[in-house]
C-alpha cells in the first residue's frame, strides 16, 4: 500500500509542476495591462472610406462582432448595432433600417468608434443579411 500512495504523490507532484511551470505569469504590472496588438482600445477612434467600411462590415460578420459601431461624417452620425456578427439595427439622424445604411455607404471620410460593451436596442430594422444589402 505504501508504494501506491508514494506513486500518487509523485503524480500530484508532476501535475502541480506542469500547472505551474505551464501558466504564463506576467513579471510586470505593466505586461498584464497591456492591451493585446491588433486589437484596438475600447471606443478607438478610426477612419473609413466606402471601400474599407464595406470591408469592415462584412468582416465584422465574420469575426461575429457584438457592440455599436459609430459613424460621423460632417454634421452626419449613424449608429449600427451587431449581435453575435449580425447587422440588426440602423439609426441615422433621420432615418432607420437599410434606408439609413444605404445612406451611410456614401458618406466620404467616414470616422467611426466601435464600442463592444454599449446597451444594444431592441428594435430590429435589418431583415436581410449583409452581403445582400452589400450587393
């Protein structure tokens, strides 16, 4: 009995060694604040032009993004809401849906903001998909 308890605890031993020795640990509080590269900061200001905002948009599906994305052009904002990548709500200053959407594609120097954790509305004015309204 003696040998199955010193092979436990040689096994526990091995286990506790790979947990430790195989956890990344930063040596720094300024390496576990640092933001991850490629990802910008929450509410990151941008820039689009019609080519690059069609481009995002789809990539946004892809990358199944959730969050507002903020466009301003001029005098001009609209807001787009993504659910799990899923385009599902467009407001303009004047107008909702795929109206406003239509509207925000030809917009010049686009600056946008897109902000992961903002309250998404219920109401649903994008019935089609994105590559559809895309086309």
């Amino acid at each position: 009995m003696n040998i199955w308890v010193a092979v436990g605890a040689v096994i526990g031993l091995v286990l506790i060694a790979v947990v430790v020795i195989g956890t990344r640990r930063p040596r720094h509080a300024e390496d576990e604040l640092r933001l991850p590269s490629g990802r910008p900061p929450k509410g990151a200001p941008g820039s689009f032009d019609q080519p690059s905002l069609r481009k995002w948009l789809l990539s946004a599906k892809a990358q199944r993004r959730t969050g507002t994305l903020q466009l301003t052009a001029g005098g001009r904002t609209c807001s787009l809401y993504f659910l799990f990548g899923h385009l599902f709500h467009v407001a303009s200053d004047t107008l909702t849906g795929e109206p406003a959407l239509q509207e925000c594609l030809t917009w010049p120097d686009i600056q946008y903001t897109f902000d992961a954790k903002a309250k998404l509305p219920t109401e649903e004015t994008i019935a089609r998909p994105i590559e559809e309204i895309l086309a």
